[in-house]
C-alpha cells in the first residue's frame, strides 16, 4: 500500500472514530482548517461560532484556555467565543481549538488516562535522555522533553486511532512519521502535548514534569526538526515498550533480543545497555508519579542485575501490561 493509500486509510479511520462520538466531533476537525488569514475578521469570528457554539462542553473549554496567562497576559476577561478568537488571534485559536477537540475525543472514547499510559509517557522522557545522552550529540535533557511530549501525544493518538488499548500502544510504538500523524489528524505529536500543556488539559503528573522544565526547552522540544533528536526519541517510545516486560524475565530477554535485532541499523546498544538504561529509568518513575492517585506506588523485585544501578533490585512500574506484537508501522 502506498503511503498516499495508508494515509487516506487513517484519515478514514480518524473521521469514523470521531463519527462516533456523542456528541459528534469529526465536522468540528474538518471544519477548522477553513479558517485563513485571507478571511475577514468578522467572518472568521461568525464561522468559528458557528462551528463550535452547540457543543457546550468544548465552547468552555475555550473559553477556560483563553484565560491562560500563556495566551492572555493581560488577564482580559474572556467570556465569548468572539472574546477567545481576539484575545489568541487566528492561529493560536486555531491549534488550541483543534488540541481541545483531540482532547475531547480522547475523554469521550477512553475516559481518565490509565496508569499504563502515564509510565510509558514517563519512560518515553527518561529513556530519550537516556539514549540521547547514550549516542547522540543533543542536549539529554531536551532529550527527557522531547521524549515526553511526543510520548504522550503518540499515545493520545493511538488511543484515538484504536479502541483496544493494546492495539492502539503497538500503534503508539510504530508512529516514526510526524509528517503522517499531520495528515491525518492535523498536528504533531508534541505539538499537541505542547498546546495541551499550555492550556493545563494534561494529567497532572506529566504538567508537573514539563513545569519543572525551562520553558525555552519545552518549546525547542515540540518543534524541533533536529532529524537526531527525532530519531532518537522515536527509538525511546519503542524501548519504553521493551520496558513493560522488565518484571518477566523471559518475556524481557525476548524482547530485548527483538528489539536489538529490529533496531540494530541506528544503534549501537547492547543488552547491556539497554537493561541499564531501563534500571535508571524505573529509578526515577516513582519521584515523577508520586502524588498522582490514578498511580499507585508498588514496588516489585524486577529482574535486572547491574552493578552500576543502585536501584536495579526494585520495579516500581506496579503491575504493566502485555505488549508482545512487534511494533507496526504507522
């Protein structure tokens, strides 16, 4: 199939998913790209109320993140849909409007984010910095940002895309083309996370973990087109996947040799590496989830044994699922 048949295939898929939404949501996605510069402001203004002004639930979340001090410094009072179009102009209300229509749909079709979505977001983040300091040439700590703005929007999409949890990680782990998630659904993945954060719609744990970031970083991280740092982060979310398996000795060996074997042109890593990798992560996930009651603070025996981790004895992921298909391509 031809990357132009695949990608009409998912738009299809996306529009079916949103279809089905109560109250529907694909007419409100397809309809915000008609809005352009060459459009007179009043016209502008009269479509977007159109268009959003009988879906209540949205239409206050507009109204909520047009009183964002990222977006309205001055605090002006923001109580009509006119008011949010002025105060972000065009292109701001634009990609907030179609991050809170993502947003939506996600809460519509999944509810609360899982325990499991929120680690493997985590890991994404830790094992970016991990790798980029590893092998690339990068910043790590843009490395933890990127990673976890990226995680975090691919698994948005994923669940979006796919009603089986597990179906839509695999789909999460095979997304290495930012260029296909913005035919499809109109953004990037950590561009969607980026927007979301700003206008605080994110769980609560992954805002503390961008907030204690410096803003320049997050928004170096969400845009970059650094061909490294993408590839780099991109081979994270799928190790992250390895990850899961770090409680279950045989089934993590398995997966670390498929892993190594699928991998093995954009790396250099060893077993090793990897099981190192994944104990300094694991380390630090109990201090980025603590607080968030959706999460509950276990802790298990893991598997690994490495004289250069002190905490390589402890599992703190709780209880993870299964993600034993290979990752497909997005």
């Amino acid at each position: 199939m031809s990357q132009r048949a695949s990608i009409q295939e998912l738009r299809e898929q996306f529009q079916r998913r949103l279809r089905a939404v109560d109250p529907p949501l694909d007419e409100l996605h397809a309809g915000l790209p008609q809005f352009a510069p060459s459009l007179e402001e009043e016209e502008t203004v009269r479509r977007f109320v159109a268009l959003f002004e009988n879906h209540q639930a949205l239409s206050s979340r507009l109204l909520q993140a047009g009183g964002v001090p990222a977006f309205n410094p001055a605090r002006r009072k923001v109580d009509s849909l006119p008011m949010f179009m002025r105060v972000l102009g065009l292109t701001n209300a634009k990609q907030v409007a179609s991050c809170l229509v993502l947003a939506q749909a996600y809460q519509a079709m999944v509810g609360a984010w899982s325990p499991e979505d929120l680690r493997l977001c985590m890991l994404g983040g830790l094992l970016g910095r991990e790798i980029v300091g590893r092998q690339g040439s990068c910043d790590p700590e843009l490395g933890w940002v990127c990673g976890l703005l990226r995680s975090a929007g691919r698994l948005m999409m994923g669940r979006i895309l796919e009603e089986d949890a597990e179906k839509a990680r695999r789909r999460a782990f095979g997304m290495q083309n930012d260029d296909v998630t913005i035919a499809t659904m109109g953004i990037a993945p950590s561009a969607l996370t980026y927007h979301l954060w700003r206008v605080r719609a994110l769980p609560s744990s992954l805002e503390r973990a961008l907030d204690a970031a410096p803003a320049y970083r997050i928004t170096t991280a969400a845009f970059t087109h650094e061909d490294e740092l993408l590839m780099w982060t991109d081979l994270a979310l799928r190790l992250s996947g390895v990850a899961l398996h770090c409680g279950e000795m045989d089934t993590f060996s398995t997966r670390v040799a498929e892993f190594l074997e699928q991998e093995s042109a954009t790396h250099d890593l060893e077993e090793s590496d990897i099981r190192k990798m994944i104990n300094r992560a694991l380390s630090e996930l109990p201090s980025l989830i603590e607080g968030d009651s959706m999460i509950p603070a276990a802790r298990a025996t893991g598997p690994m044994s490495d004289s250069d981790s002190s905490s390589s004895a402890h599992d703190p992921r709780g209880s993870l699922p299964s993600a034993s298909a290979r990752p497909q391509d997005f």
